[in-house]
C-alpha cells in the first residue's frame, strides 16, 4: 500500500469544527477525482464521527479531536478520527443500531451506522478513560477504471 499523500489536523472539540473537518476531510478525497456522490459519503461519515466526539469523548470538559488522513495509490482513503475523552466501555455495543447513551432522547443512536452505510469499513479502538479512535475506509476510484467508485448496498 504505497501512501501519495496525507495529512493530520487536530482542532478543538466543539461544534463548530465539525463542518470545518467534514469539508477538509471532503476536499482531501476530491483529489483522486472520485464522483461527487462518493465524496459526499465521505464528508458523512467523517461528520458522524467527529459528532460522536464531540457529544460523547468530553461531556464536562474541553478536548480535542485529530482528523489524519491518507491515500493510497490505488485509490483507497483512510481517515482516523480520534480523541482522548472518555472511551467506550464496549465498542460493540456501541456499534449496535439505536445504542445510545444519551438520555432525554436526543440521540438516534446511529452514528456508527451511518458512518458503516457510506463507507467500506469502519474499525474502532477504544480504551475507557484514554479516548477512541475511528478508521474509516474508503475506496474512491475503481481499480479497473482508476475513477470512480459503487456504492455499496444502496
């Protein structure tokens, strides 16, 4: 897996940056020229996670949130969303549809979901009272055509 380019950006965790890393993470894919389509995947996927972090890594306090990205030469994006909040007890729990542990019924409880549906792997590391890390994979040009990507299961 030969890397062409990366990149690393850490910001505060507030809801502001949010959109700011969704947009970064959209133009650092648009450069192997994907569809439009896979680049809005993209920048949902990278919103759900950073939301996550947002909402649930630093409930009482600040923190920050770590966007690195690279691409390989065969087209295939991988973006890490991290931070060091809180972590995850069980991360496959949390991973169930409609998990959530928001009360009051703010949370859908669906970000892992989401960001499952438009990307082509999620893989999540987390460590309670150290933070959580979220890979996400994506496969923006075909290997056969170079551009291009299908979606999957939809």
């Amino acid at each position: 897996m030969k890397v062409i380019n990366k990149m690393r950006l850490t910001v505060p965790a507030k809801s502001v940056n949010e959109s700011f890393l969704r947009a970064v993470a959209g133009c650092f894919a648009a450069q192997a020229d994907p569809p439009c389509d896979v680049i809005s995947d993209v920048k949902t996927a990278v919103s759900e996670a950073v939301t996550n972090c947002i909402v649930h890594a630093y409930p009482n306090s600040a923190g920050e949130i770590t966007m690195a990205a690279k691409l390989t030469a065969d087209g295939v994006l991988y973006i890490k969303i991290s931070d060091r909040g809180r972590g995850i007890p069980d991360v496959k729990k949390a991973m169930e549809p409609l998990f959530t542990t928001s009360t009051g019924g703010e949370r859908s409880g669906l970000g892992f979901t989401v960001m499952q549906q438009f990307t082509d792997g999620v893989a999540v590391r987390s460590k309670p009272g150290s933070g959580t890390a979220v890979t996400l994979k994506k496969q923006l040009t075909c290997p056969d055509t170079e551009k291009g990507s299908g979606r999957k299961g939809r």
